[in-house]
C-alpha cells in the first residue's frame, strides 16, 4: 500500500501526523488479515510504535503486511512502513508493528481463520526447539489477560 503525504495528513511543521501513520498501519494489516481469513476482521490490538525518522509533506509512505501466524479465530499480522524520499531515491524505515485482528461474521459472532504458511514451518521449528513454545505459551497469557482473545500456539 502506498500513500502520499499530503497537507492534510501534516502538522504545522510540514510533519507526518502520528495517528495518519497509525491509521494506515491499521488499514494495511487490516487488508492482509482480510485478505488471508477471506471475513470481516476487528482489530483487537496494535502493539507500541516507534517513529524512527520525520515523513514530510509531498514523501511517499509505503506500507507491506503479511499474516505472521493465526490462530483459531485471530491472526498476527506485521507492518512495516517506510518512506521514499522520491528526489533522492532513497527509502527509510519509519515504523513497524504487530496488530492482532480477529476474524468476524456480520453479527460480530468470531469466525475460524485458516492455518498460515508461516504457522506450518513455526510448528517444525517447534518440535526442535521445545522453549520456543514455552514463550508463545506465556505470551499468548499474557495476551488473553490484555485483551480477553483466547489465542494459542500452533
């Protein structure tokens, strides 16, 4: 996904508005959640954000999502945003998350998702390193405790 700055999506000094950028990081994850869960998704949460150099007026944003691992009825997805400095050529790393969306009927009622690709090739790794699943297990806790989505490991 590839947007452009334009003064409307700027502060007074010519800057990229933090929540624009959060914004098109929800739409980008948003579409690939979709995308892969073939459903309506929600976002259920979005982890911290770090704007790592000024986006101006007039650069170019471009975003990249893909689903990292689902689980029942919710995915992993990460996004990546970078801006090209189009008169230069040069591209920088703006920002990067991880959301979690949720798979959903027309009702709100959650909906199965499809396994990843990605989750088959964790779930080898798994089996060959045993406390690589033991974190998942804790943070998947953790993120129930959060956010009350029931998400498990493989």
């Amino acid at each position: 996904m590839t947007e452009i700055v334009l003064p409307n999506d700027a502060n007074p000094l010519n800057a990229l508005l933090g929540g624009r950028l959060m914004h098109w990081i929800d739409l980008a994850g948003a579409m690939a959640a979709h995308r892969h869960s073939r459903a309506y998704v929600v976002t259920a949460s979005i982890d911290h954000l770090d704007f790592l150099v000024p986006v101006r007026v007039g650069d170019f944003v471009i975003l990249r999502s893909s689903v990292n691992r689902a689980f029942h009825t919710s995915m992993e997805v990460g996004v990546k945003a970078w801006v090209e400095y189009y008169r230069s050529e040069e591209n920088r790393h703006v920002s990067s998350a991880y959301l979690t969306f949720v798979a959903v009927d027309a009702d709100g009622n959650h909906l199965a998702v499809p396994p990843s690709s990605l989750r088959r090739k964790m779930k080898s790794v798994a089996t060959k390193v045993p406390h690589a699943a033991g974190k998942c297990a804790v943070r998947n806790r953790r993120a129930e405790k959060r956010i009350g989505v029931r998400r498990c490991c493989f």
